[in-house]
C-alpha cells in the first residue's frame, strides 16, 4: 500500500525490469558529502554511458553510489 512504501523512488522505477543482458552493475565510485558533487554526478554519468544505462536503471543504480552524510 501506498502509505508503507518507503522508497525514494517511485515504485515505476523499482519496477522495471533489468535489461537481458545487463549483468553486473558497472564499478561506480562513491559520494560521501567531502567532494565536489557535480564532479561526483559527471564521473556516474561517464560510466554508466559507456554501458548504454538508460531511464530507471539509471536511477536505480544512482543511489548505490552515495554514503554517510550524502544520503540525508
């Protein structure tokens, strides 16, 4: 239900199926809030470009990349 769901992003985006072929998630670095985050955001942008990451798994792979004061 609506009310229990406690995710950032929508429940569309966590839906959306993995691409046949995909595989492993693509090393990406990590943002903790110490760094420039536009340089954070280019850098995941160029990474995941190169694998052809498109629309929801765009966004759902994102949020693996920030830690400790990143995330509140």
């Amino acid at each position: 239900d609506e009310e229990d769901y406690r995710c950032p992003l929508s429940k569309e985006i966590m839906r959306a199926p993995i691409p046949a072929g995909f595989g492993r998630p693509p090393p990406l670095g990590t943002y903790d809030g110490q760094t420039d985050p536009d340089e954070h955001i280019d850098n995941i942008n160029v990474i995941i470009d190169l694998r052809m990451v498109n629309g929801a798994i765009r966004c759902r792979l994102f949020p693996t990349t920030l830690r400790k004061g990143a995330m509140t």
